[in-house]
C-alpha cells in the first residue's frame, strides 16, 4: 500500500509479518545481499526490477554490515531453487532468521514506473491487516525519511578497528607504521573498509556523535566520511564535527559523507523525486572527461548552486545532471555521492580510494 492509496496484492515468502517504510526501487540485476546489508537502505522497503531474485542464494561473505537494513524486500518472481557454490542458505531463510518480510508476485514494473511518476512515498506491507482503507490510514501515519535522523540507528556504539579483514574492539591505532584513516561512521559499508586495507591503510571507526577533538586526539592521517540512511539535514551534530575537521586533515566523503561535507562548506540537500538505486548509473568525472558507470544509493542531494567559489563540481550524473562529486580548492577535501567501494556494482571509481591515499601522503 503506497500512501497516495495505489496498492498492490502479492505473497509472502517469508510468513506473516508487516512492516512500513518509504517505498524505492533498485535497479541492480545482481547484488541483493549487499543491498539488504548496505545500513543507507534504513527506512526503506526495497523493490528490485529485475525480475528474478534469489537464485544464488546468500553466503558469510557478501553482506556489507553485520545485519539486514532493509524494512522490507519486494520482488516480482522469489526463486527458492538456489544454485551457486558459495551459497549457504536460501534468500527467504536469511529474511525469516533476520525478521524482514520478503513478497513476491508484485508488479514491479507498475511500481516502478508509479515511484518515477509520482516520486517515492511511504508504503506498507502486511499479511495482517487485509482491509485497503484501513491500513492506508495506517501508512499515511507512519514516519517519513524526510526530517528523520536514521544515522543514530546503524552507527557502531564504540569506536573498533579495522585489521585483516576483521572487526577488533579497539579505541586507538595500533602504531604498525601503515596509514591512519579515522572513519566516522554513519553507517558503513564493509568494503570501504576493505579497500582501505588493501591499500595499506589501518581504520579506526568512530560512532558519528564522536566529537571532532576526540577524533584528531587519535592523530589520524585521513578522515573518511562514510554513506549512511535518512535525511542529510537531520544531523547537523555530523555536519557540526565535519566542519571543525576541514583543513586540519585530508578528508574525503561518500554519498551520506559527502552531503555532510557540501553541509558543511555552506550548501543545503533536497529531497530527488524517486532517489538513484542500482549499480548502472553513469557519472562525470568533469576534471579528466571519463565518465564511470557507478553503484548508486540515494534519495537526497546537495544543491550546487549553494557552494562557496573554492569549491570545485568534480562530478555530476548524466542521467539528470545532479550533483556527483565536489573538490576544496584550498584545502585536502573531497567527497562523490555515489559508492566509489561498489558491492555490489562497477570498479570503474575505486581509483578514488587511491586518489585519498595519494593525498594523505602529500599532506605528510
């Protein structure tokens, strides 16, 4: 049930449940366990266009978080038969083990095409609550994304470090001698992290309430401003500490992070009509002429036209000519709106990741 009262019958393949959630589509063909784990899908009920999920099942190794993000997941054909070597279990088993309701035999293409024309709503799914009027109101009462601070919701509750790709309880660098990247942490996704390490770089995440001094009093090399759910404009105490780190460290920033960074350089974010989702969307790069095929997950995005002069546009989408990328001129900042790190999607931005590198050791 969408709150303008379009509405849609389909089955549950997970057993009984609701749930509610703004309502958005992903236009991925594969990647749906890297998706149900990104923390930047909190609040959202997830439908994927592609027409037939699951048939590779999930394994231990592609999630992006320690668990599902998603409020709900929509598909318009579940496959149960499951075939891939590194599979362990089915889609639908994982969902019920985490408690997300999963339905199919939804019309995806009329979604789709309803969230283009209309934009993204709030949504409903229940196998409980069967009569349409009746939960309509239900949905029509449910919190929105817009004015939401979701951050709070996904960010890790102590500050933990990055080695060998394992999560180890820690508040400080291990002084190995390899680069230091502080990570505020607004909800990350693992392979961030990953690329950093392959690159010879050490991450030391913080929650996103830690304090600006509290973070530099750890003397990183970097800073790294992770993706992350809701609206950019409900947590100006991330804007606030983003703002006390420019300048004294490089800084770079994605999707979440870097509407923190154009936040706090002076511009404002606005809600897009339907968001970008999937890992097929074509970017910019205004300062080489390349342009990259990217993975792309959100619903808000920083007003150009509100940056200061020392800021730089290094990318915009080619598909609506949004905002993609900003550069300081002055000082070592940068950040991209879209998901450099993939999982799913191209490699075509990883050069990023060595890009922050290659600035960290300029600023040494």
């Amino acid at each position: 049930m969408l709150e303008d009262g379009t509405h849609f019958w389909g089955r549950s393949f997970t057993g009984p449940g609701e749930a509610f959630g703004e309502m958005v589509f992903n236009t991925a063909i594969t990647g749906y366990q890297e998706i149900l784990t990104d923390p930047s899908y909190k609040g959202q009920i997830v439908a994927m266009t592609y027409p037939l999920i699951g048939n590779y099942g999930v394994n231990s190794e592609d999630s992006e978080s320690l668990g599902i993000h998603v409020e709900a997941f929509v598909v318009r054909e579940y496959q149960p038969r499951y075939s891939n070597w590194r599979a362990e279990k089915s889609l639908a088993e994982w969902l019920i083990e985490n408690g997300v309701l999963g339905v199919e035999g939804i019309d995806t293409r009329a979604l789709t095409r309803h969230l283009r024309l209309y934009g993204a709503m709030k949504a409903g799914l229940t196998t409980e609550d069967l009569d349409p009027k009746r939960f309509l109101e239900r949905v029509k009462e449910s919190p929105g994304l817009v004015g939401r601070d979701l951050v709070k919701e996904v960010t890790c509750r102590r500050p933990y470090r990055w080695r060998n790709g394992r999560l180890e309880e820690a508040s400080e660098f291990s002084g190995d001698g390899r680069l230091r990247i502080a990570v505020l942490d607004c909800g990350l996704k693992l392979n961030q992290l990953r690329l950093f390490e392959e690159r010879g770089c050490e991450c030391l995440v913080f929650p996103a309430h830690t304090p600006a001094e509290e973070i530099l009093r750890r003397d990183p090399d970097g800073i790294f401003l992770s993706n992350g759910p809701g609206d950019p404009a409900a947590v100006p105490y991330v804007v606030a500490t983003v703002r006390e780190l420019l300048g004294r460290r490089p800084l770079f920033g994605i999707c979440l992070g870097h509407q923190m960074l154009g936040q706090a350089l002076g511009a404002s974010t606005y809600k897009l009509k339907f968001g970008h989702r999937g890992a097929n969307h074509p970017v910019k790069d205004l300062t080489t002429g390349r342009i990259e095929i990217t993975s792309q997950n959100h619903g808000f995005c920083v007003r150009a036209e509100e940056l200061p002069p020392e800021v730089e546009v290094t990318h915009i989408n080619l598909n609506d000519e949004t905002l993609e990328g900003i550069r300081h001129r002055e000082i070592p900042a940068f950040s991209v709106q879209y998901h450099p790190e993939n999982a799913p999607g191209p490699h075509d931005a990883v050069y990023l990741f060595d890009r922050f590198v290659e600035t960290i050791k300029a600023y040494l």
